[in-house]
C-alpha cells in the first residue's frame, strides 16, 4: 500500500493567507484550485523541516514562527492515501519570488471559501478560522467530490 506524507502551509498576514493558485503544472491533482503551499517528504525529513523547505522553494520566505496545526486523512478511490501536516506561519523573512507552481496571492479570509478549492479544504480552513486545538481530519473522496468526513474520530 502506498501512503504519501506532505505538509500544507498557511502563512497568515493580518486577515489573509497567502493562496496557491495551482494552473501552471501539467498533471496536477490541484489544477485550477486555490490551495496553500506544500509539498512532499524528502527522506529523513521531519513535518517541520518538509514545512520549512516547501514554503523556501515555492515562495522565497523563511519561516520563522509557525504552529502545527493538524494532521489531515486523505482516503481516495483513484489517489494514494495521503497524511498531510497541516501548519499556520506567522512569520517569516525573505522576498516572494514567482513561483513555478501557479500565482501566489494574498487571499482576505473572508474570501477564501468562494474560491475553486477541494471541498475537504473548506473543512479545516474554518477549523483553522475558529482557533481549533490540534485536531486529526480524516476525509474520504470518490473522485473529486468529499462524500464522507471524521474530525477527531468521529463522523461529522
């Protein structure tokens, strides 16, 4: 069985994330949706150091103070099932640089859930909005459409 670990990161500047608007790479799962940024494990990396690298090569920012905010199930019936690390980033230091994924945008919070996003997205963005404990996710796709999610074990 083939498990993916990645991490998606939130970096938060007063009432806004900073969003990834994927529509540059050819076959990408996230075509056309706003996400934030992440990625994939490197070997021997740990949640924070995977955070840390995907923010530096997707955006030019170091990161500098952050907050491990949860771990999210993907289950899927055509995509490996994914753990993904999910952080909030309240500083950093750098220059945004273009980014070879898609267009990276300050996105108001209060916007965010209008646009193209995995459903599941919407589910711990506003898990994130409330201030949440750490929590553990788990949401299940047919395709692309959530048709059955657990917050902290247990159906929602």
């Amino acid at each position: 069985m083939t498990v993916k670990q990645n991490t998606l990161c939130y970096l938060e500047r007063g009432d806004s994330y900073l969003m990834l608007h994927r529509v540059k790479k050819q076959n990408d799962a996230n075509k056309d949706k706003w996400i934030g940024v992440g990625g994939g494990f490197e070997a021997g990396e740990s949640p924070e150091d995977c955070m840390k690298r995907e923010i530096l090569e997707e955006t030019g920012f170091t990161a500098k103070e952050w907050r491990y905010r949860g771990i999210v199930t993907f289950a899927s019936d055509i995509y490996p099932t994914e753990y993904m690390h999910l952080f909030t980033v309240t500083d950093w230091e750098g220059e945004q640089k273009v980014c070879d994924e898609g267009d990276l945008a300050w996105i108001k919070k209060e916007d965010l859930l209008s646009l193209p996003m995995w459903e599941g997205d919407k589910i711990f963005l506003k898990l994130l909005e409330k201030d949440a404990p750490f929590f553990s996710l788990k949401l299940c796709y047919e395709g692309s459409k959530l048709v059955y999610h657990e917050l902290n074990g247990k159906a929602e």
